[in-house]
C-alpha cells in the first residue's frame, strides 16, 4: 500500500529545514506521495495556544538553541542557529511554494522548500526579499515567473486552505505530518512516519 503524507511546515523553521530531506528521501523509498502544504504558522498558533518565538519564556528560548545545535550535530547538518535573518516573514515564500506545487508538481515545490529552507538556516539569506526568492527559482530551475504567479488570488486561497486544513488535522506545530489522519508533530518524530510508511 503507498501512502501519501500530508507535509505541514513553515519555511522559515529550523526544525522543517532539519527534518525535510529526510522526510524527503523515506518519502521516495516507500513510493509515498507528499502533498506539500505550507501553512501560516501564526495563524495555526491563534487557536493552539502556540507562542511566536520573541513571546515564549526566556528559558524555552534558550532551550531552542541548545536543542538546534544537538541536531544538528546529531544529523550533521549545518545550521546557524541565530541566522542573519531571523526571525522572518514568511509568507511570500509560502505563497511561492503553493505556486511552484501548483504549476509544476510536489517534486518542484518540495525542492524550493529545501532551498528556502537552506537559504535561511545555511546561507543566511533574506527569503522575505523578492530578489533573493527569484534566485532561488532559478537555482532550482524553476520559472521566474512562479513569482508574479504566487501573488494571484488562487494562491493566497490555496495557502488559506493548507492552514485551515492544518487546523482541522489538529496541527499545532510545524513541520507535522499526517499519514492516514494519524499525526506526527516534529522533525524528531521521522523515525516514527519512517514505521507508518513501512506499515
């Protein structure tokens, strides 16, 4: 039996850019399709009783950093754990992920994921800026006009969709993955949906 994972994230987590290509590659050894659904974690945040990072407790921030410098020794990954730019908006590369799986397909919109997902955590690039969006198209191969695309009213409907979507699913957090209507909350629990698609 092939699964499909429903893959909700924010581009601008640490904690999808640690756990995408893994998800990724278990994805495509089990014949899985994952339908890629970046969400509004802001909005997700609004009816979970999640925090942004500047509003949570001292200690809890600083606990964020540890955990972010453990994985990414454990998984040797790089990562800067206080990029340039961050914390960042993340909306029009979003809405240029829903483009991109919208256009061209999941393999697209997965592969601008990990780029957007690099380009924060590894290149400390500014992906609210147009410009370095539009280089990252085209580092990926992609159409630049997938920007303009990503500006037009189905898109924002779409990534209004995945955030509703999210919601229902009992999202709270990003990246989850729903397998089956079965949840699973964090890069940490990969070795878990690894389990699910071999099921």
């Amino acid at each position: 039996m092939r699964h499909t994972v429903d893959y909700y994230f924010a581009p601008n987590s640490p904690w999808t850019y640690l756990g995408h290509a893994r998800l990724a590659k278990m994805a495509a050894a089990r014949g899985a399709t994952v339908r890629v659904l970046p969400v509004n974690l802001g909005d997700v945040f609004s009816t979970s009783g999640g925090l942004p990072l500047p509003q949570r407790a001292p200690q809890r921030q600083a606990y964020r950093l540890v955990e972010l410098k453990r994985f990414s020794e454990a998984l040797e990954m790089p990562l800067n754990v206080q990029p340039q730019f961050f914390p960042v908006a993340a909306d029009d590369a979003a809405r240029l992920i829903v483009a991109a799986e919208m256009t061209k397909g999941s393999n697209a919109a997965m592969a601008l994921t990990g780029a957007i997902c690099t380009a924060v955590w590894v290149q400390e690039r500014n992906i609210a800026d147009a410009a370095v969006l539009g280089e990252l198209l085209a580092e990926c191969g992609l159409d630049a006009g997938l920007l303009q695309r990503s500006q037009e009213a189905d898109v924002q409907a779409r990534y209004e969709q995945n955030t509703q979507a999210a919601k229902d699913a009992g999202v709270f957090g990003a990246p989850s993955y729903v397998i089956d209507g079965e949840l699973f909350w964090g890069q940490d629990r990969l070795d878990f949906v690894k389990r699910r698609l071999h099921a």
